[in-house]
C-alpha cells in the first residue's frame, strides 16, 4: 500500500533571513508595474523589491533589502549600504535626491545667531 503524501502549505509562514522580516518580493516574471525592460531587471532596481535607489548602478538591493538579508555585523557593511537610499518613483534626478537626503554640515552651528536645543530650557 502506497502512503499518501502530504502536501505543506506555507504561505502563512512569515520569511525572514538572519531572524529579520525581509520585505516583500516584486514579481519580476508576472512584471505587474512594467517595470522590466524586455524580461530583464533595469539596472536602476533593487532585485528583491523593484525599489529604485542612489547608486544603483553600482549595487543590485536597496538598503532595506541588503541589511534585512545581511547576517554580518560588520559596521563598514552598514555605512555601505546606507549610501543606497530608496527614491519615489516621481523623482528623476538621483543626484539632487541624494544632496537633498544627505545631512547637513553642522559646523557652523555655534556661530551667532544659531543655538543649540538645550540652549531654549
């Protein structure tokens, strides 16, 4: 007598790599947005989540999806991957995006006419 096989259902099973939740994953074969260029992944997109981000020519995943799947905690790792900031979709010039997300130079924070918070109790 044969035995039956089981069949796992596992779609209610949250993912996750290294114990973090990775986000969801775009499916590039069915392309729901058109994103792909002839069934290929633009180099302008992260590919695990479709998320366009500075510096992509450079890299293949975004910030959110490299650090969910990185196990290594390596802090040079993390200053890396933290160039690769995620951009809206309206937004086409990646530079001005990135001086805009950049952090501003504080130096002349103690010249007049600036103050610190503590400074307002």
């Amino acid at each position: 007598m044969q035995e039956p096989k089981l069949k796992t259902i596992a779609h209610h099973i949250e993912r996750t790599y290294g114990g973090k939740k990775l986000p969801p994953r775009y499916d590039w074969k069915r392309d729901p947005d058109g994103i792909s260029n002839d069934g290929h992944i633009p180099i302008n997109r992260c590919y695990h989540c479709a998320h366009r981000f500075v510096g992509s020519k450079l890299a293949a995943f975004c910030v959110v999806c490299d650090t969910a799947m990185t196990i290594d905690k390596d802090p040079r790792h993390f200053e890396l991957v933290a160039t690769r900031i995620r951009i809206p979709e309206d937004i086409i010039d990646e530079k001005s995006y990135q001086d805009k997300m950049s952090i501003p130079d504080v130096s002349d924070a103690m010249k007049p006419g600036f103050f610190r918070a503590d400074q307002l109790v």
